[in-house]
DNA sequence: GAAGCGTGGCC
DNA sequence: TGGCCAAGCTT
C-alpha cells in the first residue's frame, strides 16, 4: 500500500472522469502507445493528433513502420519539429522488429535502449502498456508536484531531476502506475497549467503546498535560459523546364534529413550585390531576379533571417545525390522545413530586386 | 553536463 | 512584441 493512498483517491476518480478521450488511450498495444508517446515529446496533444492518426493509418503495426522510408517518414512527420524523433521512430522500430522479433519489451531497461527513447518514454510504455510501476516524470509532472509538495529546486538542475524522480517514486500507485502516470499528466496539462491553474477545479487543491503559500506562480524554479544564435539564409529558386533545383541537408545542423532549395548562408543581411558577389563562387553565372521579403523563422536556439531570390542561371549547377533537378509534380512529395513550404506554397510576399 | 534540436499558441 | 511553454532525447 502506497504511503500516499489519499493522492490516489482524489486523482483516479479526477481523472476517470475529466480526462480527455483520446484514441491511444482506448488500447493497452504499446505501438500506437509509443507513437503517441514519441509525437507528444515536447509537443501539445491539439498538434499531434493528426499526426498520430496519419501513421497509424501508413503504419498500423511496427512491422510496417520498419519497413518504409526514411524519406517517407520524414514526409508524413513534416510541421512537426524536432525531426530526429521522425528518424529515431524508424531506427526504433525496426530494432524492435530485429531484437524483439516484432513486438515491444515488457522491460523498462529494454525499452530503454531503443532509439528515441529516454526515461520518460520508457516508462510511459512500461506503466500505460504493461502496468509496470515506473514514475513519469515529464514536464506535467515537475509542475504538479512542485506545486503540490513546494519543491523550488530547479526542475532543470541534476538535483532537481533527482528529487523529483524520487518524489514521483514514492507517490506512484503501483496498483494503477498507467493511470495514476496520466493522471497527474493530465492534472498538468488541463488544471495544473504554468499560467492562470484552474485551482477552484483541482482535487489536490487543499494539499497543495504552494497554494497555501501563495507561491503557485513561482513554481516550478528554472535557471536555464538558452541563448539564440541569429543566422542569415539566402535560398536560391532556380527554376527550369527539368522543375526546381533542391538539396538534402547533411547531418550537423538543423533539419537534418529535410530538403530545401540551395542555400547561401551568410554572416549579415545581403542585398542583390552583396548576393551577386557570394554567387561568384558558389553559382557562377547566377544572377537574382526577384526576391521575397525578409522573412524571420524562430527556432528553439536559432532565429533565421531568410530571403527567397529567384535566380537565373548561365550554367548547370553542380548536382550530386543530394542536389538535383526535382520535377516540379514531385516538389511536395519531399520534406521540407515549414520556412521553405511557406515559400514553395506562395505565402510569402515578393519585390523587384 | 551543457548544448542543440521545430513549431505553434498564448499573453 | 518577445518570451515562455509543450507527454524529452541525444551527443
């Protein structure tokens, strides 16, 4: 018996009545558990829904999923963000077929070597799939429990990370470890919110520490702030009868995997000389026609200023596996970061150069 | 252990 | 508007 039996008699019941239907919820399969798992990292339930239901329509079982694309996944994962989980997803599936002959680990340890899968994700599958007790800890989870036990360490510290694991630990019902997980997710997601918590709805509100306190806003404590690096794009259309010159992007940088047109990077804002001169080297003979206005793309760590130039060109320019000619009925079949759809898709206001 | 990785919504 | 936040993971 938990030490905490009163947490679970005020959050069940909470949560078997307020909690959102959603379809990963209607099984105990841990594919479409890890999919939804994989989708909600760092991302709201309103904009991965769609997602979801999209690969589980392509892939109704881990087989199939193992057995597409990259190019593929990365396509049907486009607008989503953070494209290493699209590629972690198909690397984890298809470990699953090969190690596990098709089917998921009952084994947090197990589930923890798959690629694309931390801490959290193993026991989210490991509690919601096979009702194993491992505490969740997500970001739901820091605020509840900041909140309800007046904890100011930070969430983003290694003691905080720590001390919050050991608390959600010990308040675990490890008779209902998947409910009781989702539970204090939802809490968190729905009553427990960062800015204005709906307390009067909250069935933890007379055990809540820091509502006592007054200090429900100043919790949960962060030190981290990330700094922003402010980069410039100049990305070249250059438009033939054979359709539109477009590039894979290579590891290292952001939107690895993706495509895009080809890209000048620059160090400061370039005008039509200062552009002209930079395709000297990089596309000789090159000359911008037309360009978009300054568009600003906001990243988590990077604030990329871009122009769209339209150019024309004397000479073919140099193609390898990953530069070439795409026909321009296959243009929306490839990946691309939603900067260079807004483009593509003619969303994007033009001038004269 | 810190830094890097997308996109959209909210105030 | 700019900053914060969202069911984190990898290197």
């Amino acid at each position: 018996m938990s030490r905490y039996s009163w947490l679970s008699e005020r959050l069940l019941p909470w949560y078997r009545e307020h909690r959102r239907e959603l379809p990963w919820r209607r099984t105990t399969n841990p594919y479409p558990i890890w999919l939804s798992e994989v989708i909600l990292q760092q991302t709201r339930v309103d904009q991965g829904l769609a997602y979801w239901q999209r690969f589980m329509e392509h892939y109704p079982s881990v087989t199939d999923l193992a057995a597409a694309k990259e190019d593929e996944v990365l396509k049907l994962w486009q607008g989503l963000g953070y494209y290493s989980r699209a590629r972690n997803l198909l690397t984890a599936a298809r470990q699953v077929v090969e190690r596990h002959g098709g089917h998921f680990p009952a084994d947090h340890n197990a589930l923890l070597q798959l690629k694309g899968v931390g801490d959290y994700t193993a026991a989210a599958i490991a509690s919601i799939a096979f009702g194993i007790p491992e505490p969740v800890v997500d970001g739901n989870v820091y605020r509840v429990l900041a909140r309800l036990l007046l904890i100011s360490t930070p969430i983003d510290s290694t003691a905080g990370k720590r001390e919050f694991r050991e608390r959600a630990a010990e308040l675990l019902d490890a008779q209902a470890p998947g409910d009781h997980n989702q539970a204090l997710m939802e809490l968190g997601a729905t009553v427990c919110t960062p800015r204005k918590p709906l307390c009067h709805q909250c069935p933890l509100a007379d055990k809540c520490l820091a509502r006592a306190h007054d200090a429900i806003d100043r919790l949960p404590v962060k030190v981290g702030k990330t700094k922003v690096r402010i980069r410039h794009f100049n990305y070249l259309h250059i438009e033939g009868p054979q359709g539109l010159v477009m590039e894979r992007r290579g590891p290292g940088d952001i939107w690895e995997g993706l495509h895009q047109l080809p890209l000048v990077e620059s160090t400061k804002a370039l005008g039509s000389k200062g552009l002209l001169n930079s395709l000297r080297t990089f596309l000789p003979g090159a000359v911008p026609t037309a360009r978009s206005e300054r568009v600003v793309h906001v990243l988590s760590h990077q604030r990329i200023q871009a122009v769209f130039w339209r150019v024309s060109i004397a000479l073919e320019p140099e193609f390898s596996s990953d530069r070439q000619w795409v026909p321009k009925d296959r243009i929306h079949s490839v990946a691309v970061p939603r900067l260079v759809e807004r483009w593509l898709n003619g969303e994007l206001p033009e001038k004269r150069v």
